[in-house]
C-alpha cells in the first residue's frame, strides 16, 4: 500500500485572530521553514487552519522525523502529528489503517476511531467511517476493545480535500504565537539561567529578539563570551534568527569602581545597561528591552533597585520573570535546552565588581549624584563604539 507520510501541524491561538489570521499564518510558516530548510526539502502549506508539511525528498531519508523533531520546538503550534496521506477510497483507507497505526495500537488497551469528513463527497458520513474502520481495528487487533470516552488510543482518519489523513498518536505542540507577529525587543543576555528564559517567554508571545550581552574583558574570559554565543545559539531553535550585540564594559565599569561610592556600584551599573541597550534601541528601532529579573532574587531586584534601573529607560522594559521562583524558571531552562550551558562557572561582568553591601534600597537623588562627575553619555558611546555584531541563523 503506497501512502505519504505529511506532518499535521494545527495552529493554536492564531486561529482566534479573525482578520488578522491570513497574517499570522504567513509568519508561523515562515517560521517552519526556516526551521526546515537545514534538514531537507519540503513543501509547506496551509488549509482549514491545518499546515501540511509534505517532504520533497526520498522517503527514506530520514527527513521527515528530523522535520517533526524540530516543528516541535516551533511557537504558533497547538498540536502536531505524523499522519499517512492516502488516496479518499475506503478500501485503500482500511487498508493502511491498520498498518500504520500498528505501533500505538498494539501498546494499548482501549481505542476508539474518530472519523471527520470535510469534504461532504466521501461517500460515508463521519459516524459510519468511524464505525466502520472500529471494526476494521477489531478483526487485526482482537485484544483491543472499544472505549469512547477514555480510550488509550484514538486513530483519527480525516477526509479532506487533497486526500485522507491517518494518525493515531497526536502530540501537544509548542504553543504561543509564532516569533515575529508580536513586535521586536531587545534582551539583555547574561550567561545566568534567568535571561534566556525571559528571552524564551518573550517569544513565545511572537516577539523575535535581538541580545545585548555586555562583557568586560579583561576581567571576563573568552569563554564566558563563547557561553553566550553558544546560548543565543540554541535559542534560536525556538526564538528564529537572533543578531547578538556584544558591548564591552571593562572600562566604564572601572570608572564607576574608581569614582563612585562602591555600595552603589551596582545599580549605578545596571543603569549603564540600559542606557546603553536604549541607546542601541533607538539606533535600531526596537521598542522594547527585555530582561530576566525576578522580584527579590537579588540586591538589585529589589522593587527600589527596579525603579532606579527603569528611571534611566525611555522604553517599556518586558521583565516576564518578574513573579516566578528559581524552581519555575530552572523548569523552562531545562524545556528550552539552555539550563546545562547556563550552569557553565564562566564569569559574569556583573558579579566581578560586585561590592560586599550592595545597596538594597538605593535612592534614585543619591545615584544622580554619583553620576554627577561623570559624563555617562561620552561613556556609554564609548562603549557601543567598540560593540560587536553576530549574526546566529
Ligand atoms: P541571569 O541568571 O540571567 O544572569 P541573574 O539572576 O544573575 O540573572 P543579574 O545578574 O542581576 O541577575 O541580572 C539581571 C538581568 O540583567 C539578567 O537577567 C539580564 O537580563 C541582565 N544582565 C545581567 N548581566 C548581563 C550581561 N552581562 N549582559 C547583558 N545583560 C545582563
Ligand atoms: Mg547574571
């Protein structure tokens, strides 16, 4: 029995945007090709809120699980499966029915068929499709028995334009909008477990990323360079093509170590960093920042130290961490496959300056005064001059 085997993807939430759809659609396929086009050739389109993904290639290359490996990862997907396409004869259906599905229904128990007939010239209503392949199900697996409401299998057998579909395991996909449909920000990437995350949650709500990581050699290692970029690497498995700007600080934080009262060094610090990514912002027209703060995870997370980073910001600053626990945000490094670079001991130039009591509650008048003496904007240009760029497919 000859069949192709497609990939099913099922939009989520992007159904839900009436005119918009059209839009949305375009950007999650997009998206799913650019995914794609490292593993192999295939064509990619969309009907009744459904994207096929049929590969070009040799069937036995391979392609089509590296393909359902990789769409998993994708934002935009509520669910997805591998399903034999076949012609829309029920011969050729009850054929292949139980071939196919062979695997999922040998390991169960209990199973029930759901038939679904879109196009109204298949011969058999949905109910006696269904009815009919439940029987078909029975005579080549007699130790299954049939159970409609909490079965360990459903074989789903839908009729639509191009032909019927077979599948019997469906899997949940990545979920979100696709990266790209929600805006642009800039994220400030470190090499901690937070900021990734962030980064993460950001793009699942459609936002495509550009990182900022500040480093400070000498003072940090080319290593902890390597960790971020391989990090912002791994990221765009799911975050889409990420431009990482690399800006080193060593200098200006000398300054700030040198001509500032050292319990103060650390927001006044944090204040660089976001005057600097505004400054880039606004070179590059991105409309918002994005970081991996969590309320009170540390002296500078503080609601005070908060409110004096977000004085020096002339854009939103997205912190989706903000109400989340170690724990919670460990869980979605581990699903985002960042947490094992992240625990990597390479340096931050966060922590090499940091003093012995840092300030919990710093006054914003008493930082303004700190800055006075110095000319922050000479500084933070002088840093953005010597940034550089790197494109991560
Ligand atoms: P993370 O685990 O992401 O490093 P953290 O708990 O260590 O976070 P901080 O060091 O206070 O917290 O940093 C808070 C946020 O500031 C980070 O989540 C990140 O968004 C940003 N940040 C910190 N260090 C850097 C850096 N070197 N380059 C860019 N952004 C940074
Ligand atoms: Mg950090």
């Amino acid at each position: 029995m000859t069949y192709t085997e497609v990939i099913l993807l099922k939009c989520g939430e992007i159904v839900l945007k009436g005119l918009n759809r059209r839009r949305f659609e375009q950007k999650l396929i997009e998206n799913i090709r650019h995914q794609l086009s490292p593993i192999g050739n295939f064509a990619i389109t969309s009907r009744q809120s459904t994207i096929y993904v049929r590969p070009k290639d040799e069937p036995s290359s391979g392609a089509i699980d590296a393909a359902f490996e990789a769409v998993q990862n994708v934002y935009g997907i509520a669910a997805l499966c591998k399903a034999a396409e076949c012609p829309k004869h029920t011969e050729d259906i009850f054929k292949l029915l139980p071939d196919y599905c062979k695997n999922a229904l040998e390991r169960a128990k209990t199973f029930r068929v759901n038939a679904k007939r879109s196009d109204k010239n298949f011969p058999l209503t949905s109910p006696e499709l269904s009815a009919m392949a439940g029987g078909v199900v029975l005579k080549h697996f007699p130790h299954l028995s049939v159970d409609l409401h909490n079965p360990d299998v459903t074989v789903t057998i839908e009729i639509r334009e191009a032909g019927a579909y077979l599948y019997a395991d469906r899997l949940p996909g990545a979920g979100g909008m696709p990266v790209g449909s929600g805006g642009h920000a800039m994220l400030l990437l470190s090499g901690g477990i937070d900021s990734p995350v962030a980064g993460h949650m950001m793009a699942k709500r459609g936002v495509s990323l550009t990182a900022l990581h500040f480093e400070s050699p000498p003072y940090t290692s080319p290593r902890a360079r390597q960790k971020v970029i391989d990090l912002a690497t791994v990221m765009t498995k799911r975050c889409g093509s990420i431009r990482l700007f690399i800006v080193p600080v060593a200098k200006l934080q000398e300054t700030l170590r040198d001509r500032c009262p050292s319990e103060l060094f650390t927001v006044l610090f944090r204040r660089c960093m976001i005057r600097i990514a505004c400054l880039l912002a606004e070179k590059e027209d991105i409309p918002a920042l994005i970081t991996g703060e969590s309320l009170g995870q540390v002296a500078s997370q503080t609601m005070e130290a908060l409110n004096a980073t977000q004085a020096v910001s002339d854009r939103v600053i997205f912190r989706p961490l903000i109400g989340m626990d170690k724990e919670e945000i460990v869980t979605v490094a581990r699903q985002t496959e960042t947490y094992e670079i992240s625990i990597q001991p390479f340096e931050d130039c966060c922590t090499i300056f940091t003093p012995k009591h840092p300030k919990t509650k710093p006054r914003i008048d008493k930082l303004e005064q700190a800055e006075a003496g110095l000319d922050m904007d000479a500084l933070c240009q002088e840093a953005i001059s010597e940034m550089e760029a790197i494109l991560l497919p």
